[in-house]
C-alpha cells in the first residue's frame, strides 16, 4: 500500500512538471508563464520528495530539510524573477 502511494506521488509529481511546462509555448505575459511554471515545479518536486519520504522513511530528516528549502527557495525565487522581470519590462 505505501509502495504504491509512493509511486503515485512521484508519478504525480512528473505530471505537474510536464503540466507547468505547456504554458511556455503559449502566447500568454512573462509573468504568468513564470508563475505557472514555479507553481507547478514546486508541487511537482514537492510530490517527488513526498513520495520518496514514504519509500525510504529513514532518511526523513534530509528529506524533510529538502521539502522545507524547496518550499522557501522556489518561491523566493519566483518573486525575484517576477520583480526583476517586472522592472526590466517597465524601463523599456
């Protein structure tokens, strides 16, 4: 039963990177295709990260600190990206 939960999280998580990648091709703003792809990259890793927290549930203090910064740095990111990307686009 934790085998296959396990499974289905990771394999969750390879949708969502997949999913975030679509609206890349779009003809959307730079700031939504940013969002979209941090949000689901995010999940996605998130999901991975779970899933292997319940294949291997004796490394859960390194996956739990990776959980943790992946949480906090992938969103900090997506907001420096996002300001930066929003000032360059307001001094042209």
């Amino acid at each position: 039963m934790v085998e296959n939960l396990s499974l289905f999280c990771m394999g969750f998580g390879l949708v969502l990177w997949f999913w975030g990648t679509f609206p890349l091709l779009g003809h959307r703003s730079v700031l939504f295709k940013l969002h979209s792809l941090s949000v689901s990259d995010t999940l996605g890793s998130m999901s991975i990260l779970l899933g292997l927290l319940l294949k291997i549930p004796n490394e859960w203090p390194l996956l739990l600190l990776a959980l943790l910064s992946l949480a906090i740095w992938n969103t900090i990111l997506g907001y420096v990206l996002a300001y930066c990307s929003q000032n360059r686009l307001d001094h042209e």
